[in-house]
C-alpha cells in the first residue's frame, strides 16, 4: 500500500511551523501509543505512522527533501530502506523517538494517571544494539548477495539459561521498591498534577534482587559469546548505507528483549571500475590505429565483457555509454549504465623500423592537429 503523505498523517498545512507539527504528533501518539491500546494492531500501526512523518518533518535537512522529492526523497536510494528507514520504521524505533521527546513527563502523567497499563520500564534489560561494518566489493553490490558473518556479542548464560541466579535459587522481591521496580514522586503545580518516575537504583528496576547469583555470569544473565548470523545483501548498496536485523544484538537481561545489529556497508574500491551513483566508469587505453580506422573492442563489464564499437575519426577521451551495464537501483527497477572513456595510447620504446613508420606516416598525413583554444570534433 502506498504511503500517506506526512502532512496528511498529522493533519497540518505544508507551511506548518515545528511547533505546529510537535503539537500534531503529540496528539496522535498519546491518542495510538501502545500503553492506551495494549493488542491494538491498528493503533500500533497509525502510532508508528504518525511518528515516522514526525521524524522527516521536525528535522530541516530532511523536510527539504520530502517536500521536493516525496517519499523517495527521504527513502532508499534517495535515512532501513537503506538511507533513511531501512527495512520498514519499527516499533522499537517509534517508542524511542516519543521518549526522546516526550519522556520526561512520565507516562501515567502523559495518560493522564491512574495506573492501569504497562510499567514505563517495559524497555528496561533490552540488550544493546551492535555495530559491524561489512566490505563488499562492486561486483558484489551489483548482484546483491547473502553473506554469513562471525559476531561476538553478549548471549543468554546457558547455566541459569538467562535468569541469573544459581541452580534452584530464586529472587527476592526488593524491599525498596516493593517489586514495582521504580519510584514515584508526585508534585502539584498550578498546571496540574506531575509525576516522575525513575527506576529504582535499589534493584536497577527489575523489581527483584539476587540473594545467591549464576557463578557463571555473576547475576547477569548473559555472557560473552559469538553467534554466525546470515544477512542478506540487495543489489545497489552503497558506503552509508545499513541493515538492521532485530533481535541479532546484545541479550537482553531479566527477560529483556536482545538489542539490534546494524550491519553498515563499506564499499571496497574496485581496481578497473569507479562509482559514480548508479553508474560505473572506466578508461580504456586504445592505439592510434583503432581511433584513426575505427574498431571493435571487448571490454570487461560488472557481469562479463562486452564489445563496443570504436568509430573511425574518434579523438582521445571520447566518452561511449553502455546502457544497463552499471549498478541496480536499490529496491528498484532499472540500472545505471557504464561510461567507457576511450585513452590514446602512446608506444614508448619504438624500433628503428616502427620510427621510420611513423615518420612517414607524419609526413603523408594531410589533416593536421588544431591550434590551442580551437574546438575539435569528438
């Protein structure tokens, strides 16, 4: 299904003011966050939504760009698509941008009090996101490829299987918190009622302490390890771009859920091919008798060679266009085309014979090079 247009997700003009768009989104996340609409498909959907346009149009840089060129402008190919919102704007990506901007009111204060939905530290023991960068060669970014990588990362503790504690111990409920696993202070103000929550720096949140911990893992409930994980790489990446594959980070703790790993991409440079977009570029050094008669030369291409042909007359850098022989739009139709800049050669250790040739040939030849500043024909 085609995307809404943002200004229409939150329901201003186009000459809405930040401030403007701020109070929009505000609106349309307390109204679909989660925690008012626990096993809500729908609202879980308008809350990533109302939060994704949100993200695009507070930022200048990234507004500018949406307004000239559309969802395409902010998209793949254009911040996981691959530039802006790879592979599909998240949840976990919404959740932490409302935080970031909303947080510091406390959730029961935001939802107006009273108690009933999840606990604000639903997010607390997620395992951290990881970073691995990822070198792939031109000819791999062309045909898009699925590659296996080694990852050390923090994994469940296979001894107490990620609780924590020792073999037919359990834990006990923190005294200081009483098991909720944060503390509340409520003020009154002019403006109404505020809350501040805070994990509690008794339990760091959990809501429960270890009396006897895992000797394996000291009470972590994770320890180093490394996991093989298959990423699967589409045609047209560049240097820049990433991958976010959930779940594949860090384990999380007291049944936290495990970060995310970011694969970025690295491109190698290539020793014949240079990049420039979705097109590739090489020189090829050609003699003077295939420029002055013309020829017809093979040439290698990101998928095998192929054969162009040089015309009679043609002058030192001319440039000859392959169409559909540079690099795939990614998540796309169509490629870019390769760009084959043909290079005099010059001989360097002539024979006697091949000299005396040559110096016929300079002699006999009527056409002669222009004069500097003069405009020769390609």
């Amino acid at each position: 299904m085609a995307k809404r247009d943002y200004y229409e997700v939150l329901g201003v003009g186009r000459d809405a003011s930040v401030d403007e768009i701020k109070k929009a989104y505000r609106k349309l996340a307390l109204k679909y966050h989660p925690d008012r609409n626990p096993g809500n498909r729908e609202a879980e959907e308008q809350f990533k939504e109302a939060t994704e346009a949100y993200e695009v149009l507070r930022e200048k840089d990234k507004r500018e760009r949406y307004d000239q060129f559309g969802h395409g402008g902010v998209s793949s190919g254009g911040p996981q698509g691959y530039e802006g919102f790879s592979g599909g704007f998240d949840l976990s990506d919404a959740l932490r941008a409302f935080m970031r901007d909303f947080g510091g009111f406390g959730l029961d204060d935001v939802f107006g009090g009273g108690g009933g939905g999840r606990r604000r530290d639903r997010s607390a023991g997620r395992g951290n996101d990881l970073q691995v960068r990822l070198q792939l060669s031109l000819r791999e970014i062309a045909t898009g490829i699925t590659k296996k990588i080694k990852v050390t990362k923090m994994v469940p503790c296979s001894r107490c299987k990620g609780k924590g504690t020792r073999e037919g111990s359990s834990k006990q409920t923190c005294p200081a918190c009483h098991g909720t696993g944060e503390l509340r202070q409520v003020s009154r103000s002019l403006f109404g009622q505020f809350v501040n929550i805070q994990a509690c720096p008794s339990c760091r949140g959990e809501g429960s302490l270890i009396s006897d911990p895992c000797p394996a893992c000291g009470g972590g409930a994770a320890v180093e390890g490394s996991k093989n994980v298959e990423v699967k790489i589409p045609a047209g990446v560049a240097t820049g771009n990433y991958i976010r594959l959930e779940g594949q980070g860090d384990a999380g703790t007291r049944g936290g859920q495990a970060g995310d790993l970011i694969i970025l991409i690295e491109e190698i440079e290539d020793p014949v091919f240079e990049r420039h977009g979705y097109d590739i570029a090489c020189d090829l050094p050609v003699s003077f008798p295939q420029l002055a008669l013309g020829a017809r030369i093979e040439i290698p291409t990101l998928d095998g060679t192929a054969a162009i042909k040089v015309p009679a007359g043609t002058q030192s850098h001319k440039i000859l266009r392959l169409k559909g022989k540079g690099i795939p739009h990614l998540n796309s139709y169509g490629r870019g085309d390769q760009l084959v800049r043909l290079v005099a050669w010059t001989p360097r250790n002539l024979t006697r014979e091949e000299r005396e040739a040559f110096e016929g040939l300079e002699k006999r030849i009527r056409e002669k090079p222009p004069a500097v500043g003069s405009k020769t024909q390609q």
